[in-house]
C-alpha cells in the first residue's frame, strides 16, 4: 500500500452479514436432501412439463432406469387419468386450484394395473406467471390388490359361501333406501336352525360345517333369484325377499324353506334332521331401518320358537307389548345403573409387538349391578344400541376416563392413551366432538392421549360425517382408531380423508393365524394395507406365542390379548405403570 504524506498506513475493506445467505444455503441443501430421500416419489418439472429434478424412488415406481426416467417421465404423466377426469381435466384443475390429489391408473397397455396416489402443485412467481409443477406419488396398486382381497374376504362367509353379515346389513340398508322411493315391498326373514346344537355337541364341529353349507343349498334353491339369501352368523341365516305380490306369496316361499329344511340331511354316514323357525318383517311396512328391521325379525322369531318351532311368525305390533321382557327389565335397570354410578371400566393393556411393553390402554365398561352382580356387556350392550341409552353410556365411559387419567396425572404416573369405544349412533353427532372440545380445553395435557375406538362397520354406516367428525377430532389431539378391521368394508378413499393413526385387526382373523391360511391371508393382507397407508397395525386376541412371533414377522406394530394381558380394574393398571412397564 502506498504511503500517504504525514498519515500513517491504512487497510481498506468491506464487511457484509452473510448468515442469512448461510441459512438461506442449508435450508436449500436441507430441502435438496428431503427431496431425494424421501420414500415417495418427487419430480420436479418446468412450466411446459419437462422433468428438472426427481429422486431415484420416482423411477423405481415407473420401473425405469434412472437415465431413461427423465425422458420417459414426461410421456407416463400424459397418459395418467383417475375416476371421473381426463388428463387434460386433471391438469386443468392444478391450473385452477394450484394443487390437485387423488388416485390416478394410465391408459397405457405397459402400466395397466399400476396406481398412484398423485400429488400435483403448481408454482408460480411474484408476477404470477407459472414457474413449475411439483409432482409427488406413491404406488398403492399392491394396497389396491389387498383391498379388492378384503372385500371379498370380508363380505362372504367361507363355509357357506354366501354373503356375511356384513354385506347382508349394507344390502337391506340400499333396498330400504329404494324402498322409501316406491319400488315395491320387500319382506325380511330371520331363519334360526332350531336342533344345530345338538348335531354340534354330539357330531363335531367338523358335521356342524358341512350342514350349514348344506343347508345354505337348500336356502338357495327354495328362493332362487327372489332374494339374498346370508349368513347372520351362527346357525342363523337372513333372507330378504323382493318382487313380493302378496302376503301369501311370503307365506308359501315360508312354509317351503320349513318343509325343506325339515327334511333329512346324509353327511358323513349320519341322518340328520334339525328343521328351523323363522321370523318375517314386512317392509318399509313395519320398520324403515336396518336396526328396527332387524329387531323386530328377532322378537318374531323369538315368538316363532316359543310356538314350539318348526314354524314361522309374521311381526306384529302387539309384539312390543308383550314380549322380551328380560330386554324391557335390563333397558330399566340399566337407566337406573348410568343414575346410580353402577358401571366401572376395566382397562386392557396393548404392547409394541417388538418389545411386549405397555403402550396404551383400551377402557372396557362393566356393571356391576348391586343385586345381580357383574352383568357381561354382551348383556347389556345390544340393548343400549336399540336405545338412546347407548349416547348415555358412551358420554359416562368419555367422563369416567378422562377423571381417571386425572387421579393418574396426579398420582405422578406418565400418562400412556387411553382408546374408548365410541357406538355407530354416536360417532357422527356434533355433540361427541362438543364433549372432547370441552374436556381437553379444560384438561388441555389430555391431548394426545384420548383416542376414539369405532368399529368399521359403523364407521361405514354415515362415512362422510364419520370422516369429519373425526379429522376434527384429531384436530384437538383427540386420536383414531378402526376397530374389527376386515369384519367389514372401508374404502381406500375414506382411509385416506380420514386422520385415522391405527387399524384394529379383527379378532376373527387373529385365532386362526398360525394353522388357517385364510386367516393367515387376510391378515398379513390388512398389515400390508396399513403399511401402505401409513398407519399403525393393533392384532387383537393374541392368546399365545406364535401368534405374536408370526404378526411380528408381518410387520405388526402392536399386539393386543389375553397372552399379555387381562382386562383389569384401574388399581391394577396402576400397579402395571408404576413398575415401569410402560415407557
């Protein structure tokens, strides 16, 4: 440096902040880093469609090399459509909402069979000129394969191969609804095998089997096309019958299936005779619902069977006036038990299948009536179903464990959720998401640990309001869970609007695991579904080691039974958490 006259040396310089810069180059760097390890397929593409960026997990779900993905891509995104809406739609609707979602298959020959779960967004400058398309998939068709599997695995009964309850419930639900538009009656027949027991106890199980398929033959045949004709479960059967031009037209297509079913079976070098009693609901006439259908058929077959079998009897509104006294005793003693703080909840531990320790709880309801005793719920409640008293009963066990949880919290135990069983009635009303809003706001550390239990079937009975009411649910940190998982029919769609973080696995299909294929099958089928979806595996009924060996093997996450744990009362729960065994 030059020296000036009489001034000393001097160092020139400029200083600049560059953090932002730095902050600015590892959030890039960060982004960069998600973009290409993400487990979902990411392609970034330029305003005309041409691929700029994509990770290697986009080319694998194309089955492409990564050389040949970026000029191929363009041509597979061309070829996509979804239900409903071209590819130029699709496109259309990015341009107009900036984004669009849903499930997407391509019309080409090479990718029949492939699906995508489809993510598009559209981005644009600060002069609002279209910049780029952010395109994010991942590849469902095996969890769409699994679904097609569960359906018909869940909507047929495999020893008679005739349609399950289930599928019976969700049919006269859509013939009830045609009904209501003047396509002519309907009659519903709810069929009891009146000396099965017998034939069970004294022949075998493997006998019992092969009559009920038989007799599903014979049901087929006396009816032919007239109607469904399902398996309710047991030895019990439901026809519904249509096209009906008389009263008498039931009464003869009755007294066939009598007369047929009164009729020697030959199995296995055994004559067998066992007849049936049937009850008969005229409909929309009698009854405008699933539920009061099916109630009413009940008292009827009951009224049947008292008549000294064999027979059959048509509803009668007398009915409700003179019959099922035992239910009338139990709808009043249990109003009087919700007053008098009657019930008690036990609680059943579930474990991580990794590990066997405790990571939730499931809150069970008992009564435990003062003179009668402990009254099993499959006692009590079916009939809180038939009535308002179910809301009643759902409301006490959302309080009793929501102050139980307290009376934890304050005794210094680390809180672990709690799922509860919330009923088909309930789970669609406003006043269930008012009941959490209100106690989690007054217990704001609840939240994340209360979880709503519903079945799938009643899930699937009003699924657009099911669905809303709990995604807000899970809005206030108030969890799901599908319980029975297989029993009945979800669709891929609905899973996926739902918040839902676990699949429940029915029971049914846990017994069997380690010597059905079936159960073997839809098992492992259910846990890949969830894998899919992202969504945690609970298998309930786990009785012994294999079965806990094998779902872990498929990937299940959480284990649920008698070979972990009892339901117990909430002292013992209390004891299990302050040993530790929960973390």
């Amino acid at each position: 440096m030059k020296k000036i006259h009489n001034m000393p040396p001097r160092l020139l310089g400029l200083v600049k902040d560059i953090t932002k810069d730095k902050d600015s180059l590892n959030r890039i760097k960060l982004s960069t880093q998600f973009f290409h390890s993400s487990f979902q397929g990411n392609v970034l593409m330029d305003k005309d469609h041409n691929v700029i960026n994509f990770n290697k997990v986009a080319a694998e779900i194309f089955d492409l090399n990564v050389d040949d993905f970026k000029n191929a891509a363009r041509d597979r995104f061309a070829l996509l459509r979804a239900k409903g809406l071209t590819n130029r739609q699709i496109w259309k609707e990015v341009h107009k909402h900036q984004k669009w979602a849903g499930e997407v298959s391509f019309i080409d020959e090479g990718l029949q069979g492939k699906i995508l779960w489809l993510s598009l967004e559209a981005y644009f400058d600060d002069d609002d000129m279209l910049t780029n398309y952010l395109v994010i998939f991942s590849d469902i068709s095996e969890a769409k394969k699994a679904q097609k599997q569960l359906k018909q695995l869940a909507y047929y009964d495999s020893q008679t191969l005739l349609p399950n309850r289930a599928r019976f419930e969700e049919y006269l639900i859509e013939k009830l609804d045609s009904s209501k538009k003047n396509t002519g009656p309907i009659a519903l027949i709810y069929l009891d095998l009146d000396r099965f027991k017998y034939v069970n106890d004294s022949l075998g199980h493997h006998v019992g089997d092969e009559l009920l398929a038989n007799v599903a033959d014979r049901l087929m045949y006396e009816t032919q096309n007239q109607c469904m004709v399902a398996r309710q479960g047991g030895d019990e059967f439901v026809i519904v019958l249509e096209g009906i031009d008389s009263h008498q037209v039931v009464e003869q297509v009755a007294q066939r299936i009598i007369d047929s079913l009164s009729q020697p079976f030959d199995l296995q070098g055994h004559q067998i005779f066992v007849g049936a009693s049937m009850g008969i609901v005229n409909l929309p006439d009698h009854a405008e619902d699933c539920v009061t259908a099916m109630k009413y058929a009940d008292i009827a077959l009951y009224k049947a069977k008292n008549a000294g079998k064999g027979c059959y009897r048509f509803w009668n509104d007398d009915f409700l006036k003179e019959s099922t006294p035992d239910r009338m005793m139990i709808e009043s003693l249990l109003r009087e038990g919700i007053r008098q703080n009657q019930l008690v909840l036990h609680y059943q531990p579930i474990v991580e299948a990794s590990t066997g320790k405790i990571r939730s709880l499931e809150a069970l309801v008992r009564w435990n009536h003062p003179v009668k005793g402990m009254i099993p719920p499959d006692d009590f409640i079916p009939i809180a179903e038939e009535t308002s008293l179910i809301l009643q009963l759902d409301e006490w066990v959302i309080h009793e464990v929501v102050r139980q949880q307290s009376e934890w919290k304050r005794q210094g135990i680390n809180l672990c959720p709690v799922s509860i069983n919330i009923s088909a009635s309930h789970i669609s009303l406003p006043s269930l998401l008012h009941t959490f809003e209100t106690l989690v706001k007054g217990k704001p550390y609840l939240a994340n640990f209360l979880q709503v239990e519903v079945t799938e079937t009643a899930m699937m009975m009003d699924p657009d309001n099911a669905t809303l009411i709990l995604n807000q649910l899970f809005n206030i940190g108030v969890s799901s869970s599908i319980d029975d998982f297989g029993s009945g029919y979800t669709s891929l769609g609905y899973l996926k609007k739902l918040n839902a973080d676990v699949l429940k696995i029915d029971r049914s299909f846990i017994d069997g695991i380690t010597t059905d294929s079936f159960d073997h099958d839809v098992a492992k089928a259910i846990i890949a579904l969830a894998v899919s979806m992202s969504m945690k595996v609970v298998a309930e009924g786990v009785e012994n080691k294999e079965q806990w060996k094998m779902l872990k093997e498929f990937g299940c996450d959480y284990l649920q039974g008698y070979y972990f744990h009892r339901p117990m009362s909430s002292d013992k729960v209390y004891e299990l958490l302050e040993r530790h065994e929960s973390v």
